[in-house]
C-alpha cells in the first residue's frame, strides 16, 4: 500500500447520487406540502431518511479512509480549503440577512415615514424601529429585549466556545480525557443554547405576540435567530459525531480534520451569534 | 522558451496501483464516476441538451413575435417561455457547459491527477441535474411554469397568476443549483491551489486557470446570496414575513437589491472563463504569445471586483436617490477600462501574427468583434438618463444577447472545436464546422441586430404582442432567430460525428500546430487517457507569459 504517501482519489461514489436524490425528494415534497398536496410530507420524511442515510454512510467512510491512513497531507489541505470556502458562503448566506435588517432599518422604514410617502399613504406611521409597517401586519407586538435569555445564550456560547478550544488542546497534547471532557461540554452548552431559544420562541409567541408574521420586525428577528439556531443545531451534531469517534478513540495530535472542521464551524456559528446579539437584540 | 517536457501517463500506470483505474462498466459508470473527464463530459452533454431546449423555447418566443397579434401560445404561456428561456440558458446551459471545460481542462491544464474533492465533483453534477429536473417539472404544473420573469421580482412573482404552484419548485431549484454551483467552485479551487504542478507558479497558469479561479470566487460569494433572497421569497409567499410588503414595513425595491447583487457578478461568471478560453484559443491560432498575460490578469481580478459594486445599474427606474444613480453609473462605467484592455490584448495578440482560420479561431475572432458591440451597448445604457429611455425594451435584449450568444455561446463552441480533437482522439470535419461558424455568425445578426432598434423605438420586452410599426424588424429577427436555431443541428451533428471518428484523420498529440508551446494539455496522448498526470509534469509551458519574464 502505497496510498498514503500519494494523493487519494476515490475511483466511484456512490453516496453522492443517493443524497441528491434524498434531498431533491425532500425538497419537492416541501414544495407539495406548500401547496396544499397531500403526499407532500411524506415525501419530506423519505426524502429526510434517505438523506440522513447519505451522511451516515458517507461520513462514516471518510471516517474510516482517514483513521486507515488513506489521507496524505495533500488530501488534508484539499479539505481544510473546502471547509474554508463552505464556511465563507454560509457567511455569505448570513450577511443577505444582515443586509436586510440594515437595508430595512436604515433606508426603506425611514423612507416610509417620510415625504409624500407619508403624507399620503399613512401620515399617522411613526417610521421607528422596531415596526410591523404602516399596516400593522400581524398585530399588537412587544419587542424582544436583550438581557434575557438571549443573554444568557450568548454567556452560553461564549463559554462553549472556550471548552470547544480547551479539548482542542486536548487533543494536541493527546490528553483524551481533555478532548472528551471539552467536547461534551460544548455539544452540552450548543442543545442548551438551542433550548433556551426553544423557551425563547415558545414566549415570543405565546405571550408577548411577536411572531413571524409581525411585520418587517417579525421577518427579520426570526429568520436572522432562526437560521442561526438551526446552524447551532447542526454544529451540534457535527461536534456529537466528533465526540462519538473521540470516544471510539479516533483522532491523532496530528491528524484530526473532522475536529478542526467541526470547531471552524462552531466558532463561525458563535461569531454570528455575536453579530445577533449587537445587531438583534441590543440595537 | 521551452515546450513542455511532461512525463505522459500511460494506459498500464494503473497496474501499479491496488485500485480499479478503469472506468466501470455499462450506464452505471455515469452515475458513480468521480472520474474528472467524465464528469466534464457528463457537464458538457447535459448542457448541450438544455441548450436545445432552452433554444426551442426561444424558438416559440420568436415564432409568436414573428408578425404582431396572437398566433401560437397565451400570453402566460409566452411569459413562461421567456421566463424558463432564461432560467435554462444561464442555469442548465451556460454555467454547466464552463463548468464541464473546467472539469475537464484544469487538471489537464495545471498537471494535476484529478480535481481535489472528486465525490463532492460527482454530487455537484448530480444536483445540477436535481435542480433542472425541479425546475422543469414547473413545465407540467397547474398554472405552468414561472412567468413573471427569470428575476422572479416581487411583488409580480408573488400573485397567484404568475406563478400557480410553480413558486416552491422553482425556489428550492435555485437551492439545488446554489449548492452544485458552490460545491463545483469550491473544488476548483481547491484543485487550482492545491494541485497545480509544483513546476507551476501562479503566474504561469493559462488565463483560462486563472479565470476560473477568479469565477469560482464569484460564485461562492454570490450563489448564497441569491438562496437567500428566493428564501425570503418562500416565506413572504407562504410563512407570512414582511421583507418585500411595504404594508409590513418591508420593500419589494430590497429584493431587486439583493437579486442585483447576486445578478451582476452571476452575468461575469458566464463571461469571465469566455474570456478565459478566448485568450487560450487566439494565441495559438496566431503563432504568438498572449499579449499583456499579467494585464490579462489583472483585469479579470478587477471585472471580478467591480462586479459587486455596479449591481443598482439594473434599476435605475426603480427609484433610487439621485446619488446612487450616480454612484452606479460612473462605477459602471469603469468596468470598460479592464474590459477594453483585454479587447485591446486579444487584438494585439492578433497584430502580425501567422494567423490561420479554423472553425475555433473564427467563433473567437467572431467573439472579439461581436462582444466588442455588447459592450458598447452596455456602455450606452450605463448612463442613468439614457437609459430611463432603453430600460426594459428590446435594446437590452439586444444588448445582453449580444454578450451572450456571440459572446459566450460562441466560445462554447469554439472550445468544442478546439478541444474535442484532443478528447476524442478524432478531427472534426472543418467544412462543416466552416459552414456552422459562418450560418450561425451571420444569422446571431439578423437575429439581434434589430432588436435594437426596436428597443430605442420603444418595444418592450417579454410582451407577446406590439404594436404595427415593429412588424418589420421583429419579422426579421425572428428569420434570423429561425435560421439561427436549425445552424446550431450543425453542431450537434459534429459532435456525434467527431466522437463516433469524425473525418478518420488520427490527429496528434498537438492536435494544432505547436500548441504544446501554449498549453500542458496538448502534451498529453490524443485520445487523452482516462487518468493523466499521476506523477505532475517536471516543467510546464511558459510561452503563454513569455512578456512578464
């Protein structure tokens, strides 16, 4: 075997095609179930399962191919560059919503409540932030305030950050224990993180009526947390998947891509969440 | 200047390795292949395909404009045809024919084995093929496909009519081809960076290398941002958000922003590998050194940089301070100092050179002069005042057409006649390829030429009917658009003929005379093995950047 020393390409896949076909089922079931077509979730559970499958299998053979010593130091680069470039498009993604908060609050609300725009359309809009426009769409609402929950939250995954590097460190000084302790406590903070915002939603909803549908506020809060909460969840998973091969003993000071790419994301999650927390909730 | 001295990867290389090298057997090798030539072939051939079908949707666009009134389809129908016409083209046609040149030339271009991440390479195919199939399925749906439009601008795409229940399909389509889009960019360049010759600097690599490089960039920057936009679409439509409802204090103005955004960079991706393989075929075919290589680099990294900054060009009707109407057209305007400087390169690269004219050369040259237009065009309707005038008529159909179909339709296929020797071992028949260039070169006139002077008239577009006095020059368009669409069977017919053995000439490794001093790739065996550069050549080709030493 002289795999190791040169640059390995696998010679046929067949997860890709599997988890395309997953996905475009999922996707076209969601698209039935919007409109009103009965075997639309169906689909969507098919499509999920197939896909879920597509990961377990898939990563489970990186997983393998790696810890048999298939990846030379090239592979490895070609992975980090991938990471890399996955995360900078999901900054990408993030910034459209960013963009749109700023867009909103800065521009279009103050044009609304300005000139003829005012004077004719809707001279009693008061053009502040937060608003649900001159339509008051969605009702009577209570802003979401900062020193809550999502306070707590951001304490949360400031501190899961941290352990996430301490079992790095771990990891490099090849203290298991270490690595095993500090994953397991940031996977730990990332589902409280997520629970808290559960509670957080579950308030918003119920008791204080702020709720998607309310207005350009409304949009914005929730898509900008909501889409951040499902990358935490998804971080989550990725370090749980790390922590499992932690514990089956994988991993070597020197060769652990899995872990470095679970912890580029999960600081790229934190670092959004940062940007939440001034922009959202504190502004 | 030395040509290349490349170690050539044999057939029995494979014997050494403990892995099944071969191609595996029967349909089910398409499927499971990670095999980079394959995989550009499997690019290459679905968009060839999308291109007829996007072209019979033109062809419905100009039989229903050939004389005023209705003849053939609805009007809903009409604006679904305009609507897919594109969303096919750029999409399905366009994008995955550069990705398919990408897949096959880069790592025979730079030496390298195969591209870096070659699972995810066959995934971002497969989910190419996904996202067509979601966005064709519209085709067949109550209310049909799209209409309002391939910008999908609310609030128009958002209103029961113009859409039906196509919205969803067509959204998560734009998902799916976001994601094969992103993981293609993401593993050229991986692959450029990370498995390039160790002979090879950078600043050696042939301009094609280098602006895919630059479009990849492009695409990972820009690809979310249009997911993100027919995101908020999906939740303005169905889960009751604000972004684009004024009532809400949101602004349908935003999504053109945020589309534009995305749009603009998405028009240089289609452009910027054109120029790529335009500036690895006039070379050759001029016995001469690319003029200016470093300025030919330069100037693709600053299209790429302006491209983010120009977006709001695309609606300065829509209402925009004056200062940003400005702002947008004088930075517009800017972008025609790197584009006029690599015009200025590919015609001095020309100047006294032994040129001769095969078919790649001719659709090339033909690129020059005809994109030279769309740009001018595109100039003239950079300036705001001017173009509140042509906004949204036939002249920037003219105009985007211009850049397209001569532009990067053309050097489509002047890459197939340029490279498809190479591939398949076999000469393609250059009377026939002689008489597709020149069917087609002038028939892209008739076609396009007068729709510009229907817009300064004031035809606007995706109407399936106009007024009397456009009878004439829409008639002409339409025999032009006619003659156009049969040209292009021609090509068809040359790449079935060429695989299948073409003209029976055993071509050489060259393939064209002394293109190995230009380019790593006509080093290697023609037919090129299924596995090349094992071990990355010991020194590469500098011809092509002779004036930066």
């Amino acid at each position: 075997m002289s795999t190791n020393t040169a640059y390995y390409i696998p010679h046929k896949a067949t997860w890709p095609v599997i988890g395309t076909a997953g996905l475009m089922t999922m996707l076209a079931g969601f698209a039935n179930y919007l409109n009103g077509s009965s075997i639309g979730p169906t689909m969507m559970v098919i499509g999920l399962l197939i896909f879920i499958v597509m990961l377990v299998g898939w990563f489970t053979l990186q997983a393998k191919e790696s810890e048999s010593g298939m990846y030379n130091h090239g592979v490895g680069i070609s992975y980090r560059m991938g990471m890399m470039w996955f995360i900078f498009s999901e900054i990408i993604f993030f910034a459209v919503f960013f963009g749109t908060l700023w867009y909103t609050r800065n521009l279009s609300v103050p044009w609304l409540g300005e000139g003829a725009t005012k004077e004719i359309l809707h001279s009693a809009y008061q053009a502040t932030w937060p608003t649900n426009g001159p339509g008051n769409v969605g009702g009577h609402y209570e802003p979401m305030g900062a020193w809550g929950l999502p306070f707590l939250n951001t304490l949360l995954l400031l501190t899961s950050g941290v352990t996430c590097t301490w079992a790095h460190h771990g990891l490099l000084a090849n203290n298991r224990d270490q690595l095993i302790k500090g994953l397991a406590a940031t996977v730990l903070l990332g589902f409280l993180f997520v629970t808290f915002q559960a509670i957080e939603y579950h308030e918003a909803y119920t008791e204080m009526g702020l709720t998607l549908g309310s207005g350009i506020y409304g949009s914005t809060f929730f898509m900008l947390t909501g889409f951040h909460g499902f990358h935490v969840c998804v971080g989550a998973i990725i370090l749980s998947v790390v922590l499992f091969r932690s514990a089956k003993g994988h991993f070597k000071p020197e060769n652990h891509f899995a872990f470095e790419a679970a912890a580029w994301y999960w600081h790229f999650v934190d670092v959004v969440w940062l940007g939440l927390f001034i922009f959202v909730y504190l502004m | 200047m030395s040509a290349a001295v490349a170690e050539h990867d044999d057939h029995d290389d494979h014997h050494h390795d403990d892995h099944d090298h071969g191609p595996a057997k029967g349909l089910l090798r398409w499927i499971i292949t990670t095999n980079h030539k394959d995989i550009g072939t499997l690019y290459l051939l679905f968009a060839l395909a999308m291109f007829f079908v996007g072209g019979s949707m033109a062809m419905v666009i100009r039989a229903e404009l050939f004389e005023p009134g209705l003849q053939f389809v609805d009007p809903a129908f009409f604006n679904s045809m305009t609507t897919m016409h594109a969303l096919v083209m750029v999409f399905g046609a366009v994008m995955p024919a550069f990705v398919g040149l990408a897949n096959w030339q880069i790592p025979l271009m730079i030496g390298a084995a195969d591209m870096a991440l070659p699972r995810m390479n066959n995934m971002s195919f497969w989910m190419l093929v996904a996202g067509v199939l979601l966005l064709a399925s519209t085709l067949f749906m109550e209310g049909g496909a799209p209409n309002g439009g391939w910008t999908l601008y609310p609030p128009l795409v958002l209103q029961p009519i113009t859409v039906g229940k196509a919205l969803p399909f067509a959204i998560f389509s734009v998902h799916l081809l976001g994601i094969s889009s992103i993981m293609g960019a993401i593993n050229i360049i991986a692959t450029i960076l990370n498995m390039r010759a160790p002979a090879m600097r950078l600043m050696d690599m042939p301009l094609f290398v280098w602006t895919w490089l630059i479009t990849a960039f492009l695409l990972i920057a820009v690809m979310p941002v249009f997911a993100g936009a027919v995101t908020m679409l999906l939740t303005d439509k169905f889960f009751h958000t604000s972004f684009f409802n004024a009532a809400g204090g949101g602004d349908p103005v935003l999504y053109e922003h945020i589309f534009w955004f995305f749009g603009h960079p998405e028009v240089y991706i289609m452009i910027l590998p054109t120029f790529g393989v335009a500036s690895t075929i006039i070379p050759v075919f001029a016995r001469k050194p690319l003029f200016g290589y470093a300025s030919m680099v330069w100037a693709t990294a600053s299209i790429a940089f302006l491209s983010f900054i120009v977006w709001a060009h695309h609606m300065f009707t829509v209402g925009m301070p004056i200062a940003g109407e400005l702002y947008f057209m004088y930075a517009t305007m800017i972008i025609a100092v790197p584009t006029g400087v690599k015009v200025f390169n590919w015609t001095a690269t020309m100047w006294k050179g032994a040129m001769t004219f095969e078919t790649p050369m001719l659709f090339s040259i033909a690129f020059v002069v005809l994109f030279t237009m769309g740009g001018f065009t595109g100039l003239m309707m950079a300036i705001a005042p001017s173009d509140f005038q042509y906004h949204d008529t036939y002249f920037i159909v003219a105009h985007f057409h211009y850049t397209l179909v001569p532009a990067s339709i053309f050097i489509l296929m002047a890459a197939g006649y340029f490279w498809l020797p190479k591939w398949t071992g076999h000469m393609y028949n250059e009377k026939i390829g002689q008489l597709h260039f020149w069917l087609s070169a002038i028939s892209v006139n008739i076609l396009f030429f007068p729709q510009h002077f229907l817009g300064l008239a004031g035809m606007p577009r995706r109407i399936p009917d106009y007024a009397i006095q456009f009878a004439d020059w829409n008639m002409i368009s339409s025999i032009g658009g006619f003659i156009f669409g049969a040209s292009q069977l021609l090509f068809l017919y040359i790449v079935y003929d060429t695989i299948k053995g073409g003209t029976g000439e055993k071509v050489t490794d060259e393939v064209w005379e002394d293109a190995a001093k230009h380019g790593l790739e006509w080093t290697l065996p023609s037919p090129v093995p299924y596995h090349t550069w094992s071990t990355p050549p010991a020194a590469v080709p500098t011809e092509h950047v002779l004036d930066t030493h």
